[in-house]
C-alpha cells in the first residue's frame, strides 16, 4: 500500500509539473506535489533573488530561462527596479524589465534600450501609464519583436514629464493607474454582471453592487498582467458572488481553467492556458470521490492541526497561522476543539443569533474576509498541508445528494456576507437610534450550520479521512417588518465516523474476490470434464464457449453470494447492490437460456422390449414368455404390438420436463404477506427491504423443497417406474460421449396385456426381488452413461435414413402396424425400416449382444459423485461405462433438477425489478410470469425434440 501511494504520488507530481510549465518559469520548476498538497516553506527561507508564492507556500525565483535578471522580488510578486520599463508580452509570467534612457544629461551611456527615450517623471506622481506596445512601436525606426503591454511612468502622449493627467476620453482609471480604453475591451463584458447587481431587485447571489464595479478592471490585472493581488481578489469576488456560475461572473475563469479541460485541450500554443491561481474549485466526478476517500497521517495522534489563510476583499494577506474553531464561531459558548475522536457532547456547539448581533458581525467584517483551511499531515517523514475541500450544501442541488461524485467542491469560504443599501434617495434613521442597523443592509447571508466532518481508522488511529468542511448558508431579507430582535440559528460541530474495516470491506475486498477465483477454477474443473466426454481439444473455439457459459453461471452465484451476504451483515448500500445484482441476473440469464436449450434438444432413443408373443391365442395368461429383443431375424411388420405405449412414454417424458419442485406463485405470495406484515420495521432502508425479500424468499424455497421431498412421491422414480410398467427404456445422449440410461425393461417380457394379465404381473414384482435392474438381482434402473466411442458414428450410419422429408412427417405408430399398406412410399419404408434397425442395435447393445461394441457396470467413487465427473471411466473405441446413478441425474435436462439454477434467476429477478421500481407487487407479477413463459418455451422445446427424435407425430404429443 505504501508502495503504490508513493507512485501515485510521483505520477501526481510529474501532471502537477507539466500544468506548471506554462506558468512558472521552465528553467526552475515549482516543486509541489499535488495543487491541492503544499510543502510549507517560511518566507524568510527565501533567498534574495527569489519571492514567496502564496499559492504553494513556497520560495521561488524571479528570473526566467534566458532573462537578464533585472526583476527583483517584492516579497510576494516580482517587480522591475526603479528606472526600468515594464514590459507584459502574453505566454510569460513576469514582465520583461528595460532600462530607461533618460532624456536628461546625466543619463547612463550604457544604456542600449530599443525603446525611445523616456523624460523623467516628476517627483510626485498621480498615475502609472499602461498601453500596448505597438503604440510605442510605432514611432520606432526599427521595429522590435515585443508584443504586449508597456507600463510606463510618464503620459506617452505627452512629450513632457507628464504624470499627473488622465484623458478619460481615451483612458480608464482605476486606483493608480490610467489604462488605455483598448486593453479593456476584452474585459467590458463583466460589466454586464456588474450591471444585474445594480438592477432594482435583490440579486439571487446577494452580491454586493459596489465590489462588482471593479470587476473587468480586477480581472484584466489578473489575467492580462498575472497580478497575484488581483487574483486573489477576483478570487474574493467569485465567494462574494456566492460562486455564481453566470457566464460573465468573477468565477467564469476559475472554471474555465480549474474544472473544465476544454480550455487545455483546444487552445493554440501561443495561447495562455494556465490554470488560474489561487486554486480555488476541484474538478466533478471520479476526481471528487478519490479526493474525500483519501486517507492522511497526521502529525499529531490526539488532535486534528488546521492552517488557514484568510485574505482581504481587495486580494491582501490579512493572517495566516494555526486554526482553531474559535475563528468561526458565532456562538458565546466556547467552540469544539479539534481533538480526535471527542464525544458528541463536547464536539458540538448550538445558539440562537439575533438579527442585531448578524448586522454587527457584517459590519466588523464588511466582506472582507475569506478563509482557507489546511490540514498539517506528515509524508514520506515530510511535513505538508493538503487544502480542505468546502461543500456548500445551498450552493447547487447536486451539493445536497449523496453522490458524491456529482458534488461540486471549492476551496474557500467566508461566514457572513452583506449586501448595502443605496440611502441616497432615502431618509434615514440617525447612527445612533437602534433603528439605523436595519437600514445599513439590504440582505445578510451568513453560515447557519458549520460542520467539520473526518473518517477515523480504528486500527490506525493516526491515520485519518481528509476532512471535509460542509457549509450550510441562510439568506436574511432586511425588509421593513424586520426587527433587531428576531433570532437564527448558528450551529458548529465536529463529526467524524469510524471506518475501520468492516464486514463491507471484508466481503467487496476479500470474499468477494474469493467467490471469483472459485467461480473460475470451478469453471476450468468443469472445462476438463467436458473436455474428455466430447474428446474434443481444450483450445477448440466450442471448449471455450462452454468455458465462458459455465464462468456465467459461477459468477452469477458469487456475485448473488456476495450481495445476500452484505444484507445478511447489514452492510449493503444501494450503489453496492445494483452492480452486483444486475450482472448477476444478466449472467444467469444468458446461461439458464443457453443450458435449458441445450437440454431440450438432447438425442433421443424409446427403446422398445416389447415383441409379439408365441402363437398362443387359447393361452389366457402368458407370464412366462421371454423378451426376443435380442433376435434381429424378427421384422417389425410382422410384430403385433399397438403403439400407446410409446407414445405414453413420450407425453410422460414431457410431462415430466416441466414439472417443478416449487411454486413460484406460491413464493410471491407468501413474500407478499411477510413483506406487508415486517416492512414496517424497516424503516425505508433499501437494504433492509432487499434483505427482507432475500430472506422471506429463500425460507418459502427451502419450506417448499423439504414439503417436496417429504410429502411427495418422487417424480422422478414415479417416471422409472412407468418405463418398466411400459416395458420401455430411455437412452439419451447429451454429448456423443456422454448421456443417460433408464432401464425400464419388464421383468415378466411384455406389458401389451389386458387388466387382469397386469395385476397379476404386479402380484408377481411384489414376490421378486432384484428383476427390474440391469444387473441380475439388482434394482439399479438409472445410470450415467460413457458409450463407446464407436457407438456414436454406427448410430449416424443407422440414422441416415431417418432423416425427415420436408414435406412429411412420420409417426412411429406405423413401425408397429401389423400391416404395411401397399402405397407407402419407398422412402417412408426404408425410414421405418432404419428406425426399426436402431431399435433392435439399442436391445442388442443393452443385451451385451454384440461382439465389438460392448459396456461395464460401475458406481461413481466418492470423489466423481461430489465433483459429477468421472475419473477412472475405461472408455475405448469398443467399451464404454454405465456408471449406476442413485441420485437419478437424468433431472439434469429437467426443470426438476434445474431448480436450483431457476430460482437463483428468480430472486435476481425480483431483487432488480425491486431496485429499479421499488414496488414488490410489480416485481413478484413479474416473477411469476417470467416462470411461466420459462415452463412454455422448454415445453415447446421439448415437445419439438421428442417429435424429431422418436418420430411421433406432434399431434400426438401433448
């Protein structure tokens, strides 16, 4: 962690260099980290060549590369020595210094000035002249490469000595100086602010009219000459304005160069685009959010250390020094100290302010003082000041969300503003009457609620959040039924919150990315297993398909794992929760679609046991005949049997495919009921309510499934049963090298009987022990199956003419008419022909009855079963594996033992369309029909398979 907060810093440190080369000079770089951290550097540490920027805290030199170094510093600002003219050329930070060649006798020889002599002033002065060079230039016989704006000390259209005249004709003046008109001409537009303060209504800023008329003056001085006074007055004038986003507003250039890139990205090269000093807004977005998530060492473990500046309204330094909370409260009680972790009690100070002692506080003050905060912290064992960002919660809508990201934060601030009134044209009350307060001020807007809020690390207690200073303004109209004795309130207080790291962070940080890795190993596990049962290559494009589609359904899971355990631990957000929940269900989406097809339109195979019996028609009750499925000499046309069973079978199989462990409707309304009877204790909290819904509609599954298992007959072997009833077997393949197998051969050799040969079959089954299995004296029916390698291509060979024509559609009744109707075309005989042949390869093959294709009989060991793989499967290109499958995982292509998967969609589900509507009825009538076009789509899909696989016509499907 130290590590990377050391290379940010050097990142941070090498932007901050390259934004500064276009205002410092290149040859000596200002060396700060950060525009918002400062290594504080005293004054009189500066050498005599170098000045003290009030924006770094910071000695730097007056001399650019290549300057003569005639500028010399002025304590705070560079300045040309006495005799020397001044020279502004645009792109460079400090003026260009010329001597002046006097007119007088005694004027230096040496002196090599291109610009014409200048007289020498009188000895009092009233003006300093500003004009642009090419006025000067002009009268030149060579004219020099400088382009900018010349101060002078003497009238330049004066051939004398002049310095006590200004032609407002042609001029504009402003304190000591006389401006040329044209130098202001790109600064008359704030005259257009300046002029709706002076309007008859109350500004919405409550702006004072008087500091605003200045403003083109004070701006042309900032950004025309880089005057650093001017700056920070222009600067006092934007917090006067209340940070005023108008288009001609003091604030226009701070964010135009401070929060806005488009000045950087599309000014030309010989434009200026520094970033206007003194730093005064932080930039929106990621930028505000890793501002305030950001964590200090302090230099002191007991107490937070502030520094604050505070500058007059004309731009000066009034105080800088230590900061304590005295110097912003309002109240007669003492403030809150800064000490760490203080009680509430202590950390908080309230009163009630009447509306004469806000009249006098704006007089003391008159606007004229603008407070910076810092924080002393301690850095790589360096100690430096981070700026304490401001949030004014009235300055903008976004300032009062909680998004933090959106908010728009400033560096400096004042308590109380007032706005005069113009009593010119009005009588007023003597000064020395009570009365006279009200009519001083036209409004006053001054910090109701101060609060100084920090994150403290429990574990690192000298480590905190920086601080945030948020700011709450009330606006005072003084109309006249106000009264010296109304009161408002002023609150200051100190709040902090302890982040230390809890189950939030344990779980986003640590299980979170756990949940992850296990997703993705559990993904590649499953990769390899499917790998060896298609034979197929692991950089195949298929293999990675499967690989991503079971990385879904994972991440699904520890996305879903994640956001129940924060509602579990109380720790969820809403801006944690949707991201996790949304993916989540956008994942588990794509892979229940893509998984529930693929089961749908697995092969296929009815497997018959069924043969005609020995011509013994006086014969009542024949138990005793012998299955001759083995026997290929017997001709499907010739057999007697009737076709109900096979398509009983196949509507059975179908039936079964939809059916599920759990009522969805049964879920919603049961989450209904406990949602209306325990909202109320929730309070309104999204946490809490997700976390209700999670909770009520995970225990109504877990009520539903252990009903399912107690109280109901498994489907499942309720369906083994009818396959031996039916004296049919199922043979499925879900890849060419793996599917299942239900045994479902009779034991008694045939099931086309009447009622009374039945009954006394199942009188029979009861007496018998171990008949219906594959195996002699077992009853295993259900196996996982490994076929031989070769069995796959054989059955494609069997299988091509069985293809469909595109016209016709053959039922598998007419495989077991008795007779074949003489017009059947050639085509449909030699399909019935082929699937007749696949029938008797499939009893042949289970009968162990062919030479080169052959099985074992095996159970899965402890491992395979919990992992469903198969480790040791003996599979060749002539011998494959029946793994004996207990657990009935044939439910796999089944919405039965999808359960899981479906409900997980579900909740998901409902968790969202309850995070985007916040209407549990919506979500839950959503839900529901969500099932039940989930149940249509695979019954329709289903259905369409068993049609193509088994060749039943689909009017013969339900």
């Amino acid at each position: 962690m130290c590590f990377l907060s050391v290379l940010v810093l050097v990142v941070l440190m090498h932007f901050g260099s390259c934004s500064l080369s276009s205002i410092m000079p290149p040859a000596s770089p200002v060396p700060v980290p950060t525009p918002h951290t400062f290594r504080f550097q005293k004054p009189q540490q500066c050498l005599k060549h170098e000045f003290y920027n009030l924006n770094y805290f910071d000695c730097v030199p007056c001399n650019e590369a290549g300057d003569t170094g005639k500028l010399q510093p002025d304590k705070f600002s560079c300045k040309c020595p006495a005799g020397h003219l001044s020279i502004y050329e645009r792109g460079k930070t400090w003026p260009t210094c010329d001597e002046i060649c006097s007119t007088a006798p005694d004027r230096s020889e040496n002196c090599t000035t291109v610009w014409l002599p200048q007289p020498k002033p009188a000895t009092h002065c009233s003006w300093q002249y500003l004009n642009a060079t090419s006025v000067f230039a002009s009268q030149l016989p060579v004219h020099p490469l400088i382009s900018g704006i010349i101060l002078t000390k003497t009238n330049p259209a004066s051939n004398s000595s002049d310095c006590q005249s200004c032609d407002q004709t042609y001029n504009f003046r402003y304190q000591d100086y006389c401006l040329a008109d044209g130098l202001l001409r790109p600064y008359l537009h704030y005259n257009a602010f300046w002029q709706s303060t002076t309007s008859g209504r109350q500004s919405p800023n409550g702006a004072t009219a008087t500091h605003f008329g200045d403003l083109k003056f004070v701006a042309f001085f900032c950004l025309t000459l880089r005057n650093d006074t001017a700056c920070q007055q222009l600067a006092n004038l934007c917090g006067l304005s209340h940070y005023s986003l108008e288009k001609h507003s003091p604030c226009s250039a701070f964010l135009l160069t401070q929060v806005s890139d488009v000045v950087m990205k599309y000014a030309h090269s010989g434009e200026q685009v520094r970033s206007l000093q003194p730093f005064l807004f932080y930039k929106k977005g990621k930028t505000t959010k890793d501002l305030l998530s950001k964590t200090l060492q302090l230099a002191d473990r007991k107490q937070l250390q502030l520094f604050s500046t505070s500058f007059g309204l004309e731009g000066r330094l009034k105080r800088w020094g230590p900061f304590t909370l005295d110097m912003v409260n309002l109240c007669p009680q003492p403030a809150p100290t800064l000490r760490l972790a203080q009680p509430k009690g202590e950390a908080e100070v309230s009163c009630q302010l009447s509306l004469e002692r806000l009249i006098d506080l704006a007089s003391q003050q008159a606007n004229d003082n603008y407070l910076t905060l810092f924080l002393n912290f301690s850095s790589n064992w360096q100690f430096l000041l981070h700026q304490l960002p401001v949030l004014i919660e009235t300055l903008s809508p976004e300032n009062q969300r909680p998004q933090q990201e959106e908010w728009q934060l400033v560096k400096r601030f004042q308590l109380i503003a007032a706005l005069p009134r113009d009593t010119r044209h009005h009588q007023t009350v003597p000064h020395y009457e009570d009365g006279h307060k009200l009519q001083v001020y036209r409004s006053l807007r001054y910090v109701e609620d101060l609060e100084l809020h920090y994150t403290l690390d429990e574990k690192h207690k000298d480590r905190v959040g920086l601080p945030l200073i948020r700011l709450r303004y009330r606006h005072i109209e003084l109309t006249g039924n106000a009264s010296l004795s109304e009161s408002y309130p002023f609150r200051l207080r100190v709040t902090y919150q302890q982040t230390a790291r809890g189950w939030d962070w344990l779980i986003m940080e640590v299980a979170l990315p756990l949940l992850l890795l296990l997703a993705f190993t559990a993904a590649a596990f499953r990769l390899q297993n499917l790998r060896r049962r298609r034979h197929a290559e692991l950089c195949q494009t298929s293999s990675l398909l499967e690989f991503l589609l079971q990385l879904a359904s994972n991440v699904a899971y520890a996305l879903l794992a994640t956001a129940l355990l924060l509602l579990a631990l109380h720790a969820s957000s809403p801006h944690l929760l949707r991201p996790l929940i949304y993916s989540a269900c956008l994942l588990q989406l794509i892979f229940l679609g893509v998984h529930l097809w693929r089961s749908s339109q697995l092969e296929l195979f009815l497997i018959d046991w069924e043969r005609p019996r020995s011509s013994c028609e006086g014969q009542r009750l024949n138990l005793d005949s012998s299955s001759l499925c083995s026997s290929v000499r017997t001709y499907v046309a010739e057999s007697s049997v009737s076709a109900w069973r096979i398509l009983f079978m196949a509507n059975a199989w179908i039936r079964l495919s939809v059916a599920q462990k759990y009522s969805t409707l049964g879920q919603v309304f049961m989450l209904v009921a406990v949602y209306q009877f325990l909202e109320q204790h929730t309070h309104g909290h999204v946490g809490l309510r997700c976390a209700l819904i999670s909770g009520s509609y995970i225990f109504t599954y877990l009520l539903q499934i252990m009903g399912h298992r107690l109280l109901i007959n498994n489907p499942l072997q309720k369906f083994i049963d009818l396959c031996s009833l039916a004296n049919i077997s199922l043979f499925s393949l879900l890849e060419p090298g793996f599917g299942y197998y239900i045994h479902g051969r009779s034991p008694h050799g045939f099931a086309d009987t009447d009622m009374s040969s039945m009954i006394l079959q199942l009188q029979k089954t009861q007496n018998m022990s171990g008949r219906r299995g594959l195996l002699m004296d077992s009853d295993k029916q259900a196996y996982i199956i490994l076929p031989p390698r070769n069995l796959h291509i054989y059955l494609e060979r069997l299988l091509l003419p069985f293809q469909r024509s595109v016209t016709g559609s053959l039922s598998q009744t007419l495989l077991y008419q008795k007779d074949i109707i003489p017009s059947i075309d050639g085509q449909i005989e030699r399909t019935s022909i082929a699937y007749a042949s696949v029938n008797r390869f499939f009893c042949a093959f289970i009968d162990h009855a062919i030479k080169d294709m052959d099985y074992i009989i095996k159970e899965k060991t402890l491992l395979e079963k919990l992992f469903n793989c198969e480790i040791d499967n003996y599979i060749t290109e002539n011998k494959g594996t029946f793994y004996i499958d207990d657990s009935l995982s044939f439910s796999r292509v089944l919405l039965l033992g999808n359960h899981l998967n479906i409900f997980v969609l579900e909740i998901l589900l409902l968790l969202t369309i309850f995070l985007m509507t916040s209407n549990l009825l919506i979500a839950g009538a959503l839900a529901c029909v969500f099932n039940l076009l989930l149940r249509h789509i695979f019954r329709v899909w289903v259905r369409r398979n068993v049609s193509r696989k088994t060749l039943i016509d689909e009017r013969f499907l339900l």
